[in-house]
C-alpha cells in the first residue's frame, strides 16, 4: 500500500533516508563511474519515494527543481562558457597573462603565475586554463631559473582560488542558484574575490616553500622561450579587447547591485538594474568578446560558440538534476524537522557554514568533481537556511563560499584537475600529492576560516 502525504517519513529515519540518498550519488559516481547527472535523478526519485511522498508529487518536485533552476540560471551558465572558450582560442588568455606578468615583474614568477591564474580561471575552467599556460609556466620557470614544480603549483593553486569562489564560473552561479541567492550574484562575486586573496595567497606560499623542493624530471631541457610561446600562438588580441568581456559583466553586476542596495529609483536606476541583471550583464559579455574573434565566419560565429554551448550543456544537466534532487527534499518533511531542532537553538550560521564544509568536502573528496560538490550540497543545505535566520545578500554569499571552500578540498586521484597538472607539469603522482593535493586542502581550511571570520564581521 502506498503511503500518503499524511504518512510522510519524518525525524530521524528521513534524515538516513536523504544520507542515504548521498552516499547512492558518492559510490554511483566515484565507484561505478555513473555520471552525475543521472546519479542525482536517480537519488531525487529514490529519496522522494522512500520519504513517503505521492509519486506524481514526486514527479511534480523534480520536473519544477530542474526547470525551476534553468530558468534564471541556465543563460548565465551558457553566457559564461561562451566567455571562457572565446578567451581560451583567441589568445586572449596568453595576453592577460603577459600583462600581469609585465605589472608584477619576472623577479616574482612564481607570484606572477598565481595572480595570472586566478584572473583567467573566473571565465575559463581551470583544467582548460592550465593546459593552455603550461607551456608559459615552463618557459617563465627555465627563463627566472626557478623550479618548474615550484611554477606550476603557483599556477594550480592561482587557477584553482576562483574556480570554486567567483561567479561566472559555472559551480558557484549553480550554488547559488540552488539557495535562492541567484539575485545576488554582485555581493557574491565581491565577497568571493575577498576570499579567494587570502586563498590564493597560501596556495603561492606553498608553491614557493614546499613545490620548490620538488625535482621534475627532465626540467633543465630547454624548451621554447616565452617569447617563442607567445609568437607560436600567433597575433595576440590588445589588452584592452583580452579583459573587456571579463571584467565589463562584473562591473555592471557590481553597479546594479549597488543600486538595488541604495533602493535608487527613475529611470536611470531602472536601466542600470537592468543592465545589472546577471543574464543581460553575462549576455553583454559575450558580444564584448565578439572582438576578439580573429574573423566572423562560420568556423569562429558556429564552431568557437558551438563549443563553448557544448562545455555549457554538461554544467547546464549537472546543475537542473541538482535543482530537481533540492527540490524533492524540499518537498518532504525535512523543514519541519529543521524547524524543530533550530527552536531549540541548535542551529545557527556559523554551525551551517561548517556543515556546508563539511558536506562539500566529503563529496569532493569521494567523487572528485568541484563542480558536482558545490551543486548537491547547496542543494542539500538549501532548506535549512530559511530556519537558520540564514537570509539575505551577505549571509547567502558567505554560504555559496562555505560550500566552494569545501568543494576545493582535496583535490586527488578522482580529480580531471589532478591528472592535469601531473601530466603537463611532468610530476610524479607521489610528488603530486604533497605538492598539489595537499595545497588544496591548505587552500580549503584557509577560505573555510576566512568565511568563518566575514560572518562574524559583516553578519
């Protein structure tokens, strides 16, 4: 006999249910290989129905989770990819590099890789980014003779601090999304660079105190020198057309936002809120990056954009299955349960930001994907921020940051990322994990920590 709404699953046995609904996702993906998106769908029907709901409820919670979320985040998601793969083939990501390289000064290479890094991981993942610097990275490190280790740890870590802190990468526009916070996109992006100082500073100390003891082997072979890199590369975009699309979406974020805040009213607040939107601001972005195609043809206008929709579409289903599976729990007496245990004063915001950590480390960990970590929890954690008093810009910023701050820890052998930077850095994979894997747990308990004392400052 089918249980009814009346007979929903509550207390402790729904809270196995939905742990148990995690831990099908961690070994469906980390041990089967199943890919995420059909291990979250699959968790979100298992866990609806195991919870007691009706199975058209069930159906209902999963089909308005996915839409629900494409809805004011799937363009975004598109619009940034597009970004990201423009920057990546037109060679603007070499020319903002050459100019943080120019600003910060060759006697700094390894400060200099970091900074380059973070900059071009905002638009572009960082997997893609590190393949198209390594031989930069090289270059530089025989050019200041210092450890090619030591230079690609400072590149790793530089890419790895915005990755999972700073919209519009695809994971944190998906965190949040799934919290409700899609509407505070500027306040994110603000507080994410704060964090992401501090993160990709230790991740430079620990490439140039630990990395550097590291010897790769067959890293005093000369290769290209950096001006043949950016020669082989061909005619670099000008400085100005490289940071355009990067930084003119965020501006505008950033103005409507301030605007919102002030409560400005007319006309002129009206189109600034407007061009403050994430999608028009993120849509913008890309015909800011329309320059910077080296010809408007059929393979630059169908195939560069064809591309940049393909890396999108993956995030796009990965991101609606992690809105469907927080909205079937959303949709099961889990808020209630919540509601009971905050009365009693047991749940506050610091102890939801270390569970957020917590949760996205475990996943990260398991599965290894940063991107997956940062969707299912947000989603697993989206019900109880409401009970936790937990509401607004900054509150809801400081929890997308507790959540990437654990989607960052640890990065290993489950990890595309790993194998990455151990394969055009040439490290062996024991070197590796002391000097990759271990940066990113450093870099992880660092932004934890640093989003722990924003709460106490600004909450």
């Amino acid at each position: 006999m089918l249980l009814t709404a009346n007979r929903m699953i509550q207390g402790p046995v729904l809270f196995l249910i939905l742990l148990a609904g995690v831990g099908f996702i961690v070994l469906a993906t980390a041990k089967f290989k199943l890919h995420p998106f059909f291990g979250l769908l699959i968790a979100a029907f298992g866990v609806g129905i195991a919870a007691g709901l009706p199975l058209q409820d069930v159906v209902k919670a999963i089909n308005d989770g996915f839409g629900g979320l494409m809805s004011y985040i799937g363009i975004v998601i598109v619009a940034g990819t597009v970004i990201g793969k423009i920057l990546e083939r037109s060679g603007a990501a070499l020319r903002m590099a050459e100019v943080v390289l120019r600003v910060v000064g060759e006697k700094r290479p390894q400060l200099a890789m970091s900074l380059i890094g973070a900059i071009v991981s905002i638009p572009v993942f960082c997997d893609s980014a590190y393949v198209i610097l390594s031989s930069l990275k090289k270059s530089l490190a025989q050019r200041a003779k210092v450890p090619l280790a030591s230079m690609s740890i400072a590149l790793a870590t530089g890419l790895y601090a915005t990755h999972t802190l700073v919209p519009p990468t695809p994971g944190p526009i998906a965190a949040a999304g799934n919290i409700g916070a899609s509407g505070y996109l500027g306040t994110i992006i603000l507080i994410g660079l704060v964090v992401a100082i501090p993160v990709m500073a230790v991740g430079y100390v620990w490439a140039v105190k630990v990395a550097s003891t590291i010897k790769i082997e067959g890293e005093e072979i000369i290769g290209l020198s950096y001006e043949e890199v950016v020669r082989e590369f061909g005619e670099l975009p000008s400085t100005l057309k490289s940071f355009i699309p990067i930084f003119l979406p965020i501006l505008l974020i950033g103005v409507g936002s301030v605007v919102s805040y002030l409560k400005y009213t007319g006309g002129m607040a009206n189109f600034l809120l407007f061009l403050g939107t994430p999608v028009v601001a993120l849509l913008i972005g890309v015909f800011a990056a329309f320059p910077l195609l080296p010809r408007w043809n059929e393979e630059t206008l169908t195939g560069w954009l064809g591309d940049g929709l393909k890396d999108a579409a993956i995030i796009l289903l990965l991101t609606g299955a992690g809105g469907a599976f927080g909205s079937v729990i959303k949709a099961t007496a889990v808020a209630d349960v919540i509601k009971g245990f905050a009365a009693g004063g047991n749940l506050n915001g610091a102890y939801i930001l270390l569970i957020s950590f917590a949760v996205a480390a475990a996943l990260k960990t398991a599965q290894g994907s940063s991107t997956a970590a940062l969707v299912i929890t947000s989603a697993l954690v989206a019900p109880m921020l409401a009970e936790a008093g937990i509401v607004g810009a900054v509150p809801l910023a400081l929890v997308v940051m507790s959540i990437g701050a654990g989607a960052m820890a640890v990065s290993h052998v489950n990890d595309s990322y790993f194998w990455v930077v151990t394969q055009f850095s040439g490290m062996k994979v024991t070197d590796a994990y002391k000097a990759h894997t271990m940066a990113t747990l450093v870099q992880g308990i660092t932004a934890i920590a640093v989003t722990l004392l924003l709460w106490f400052v600004l909450v």
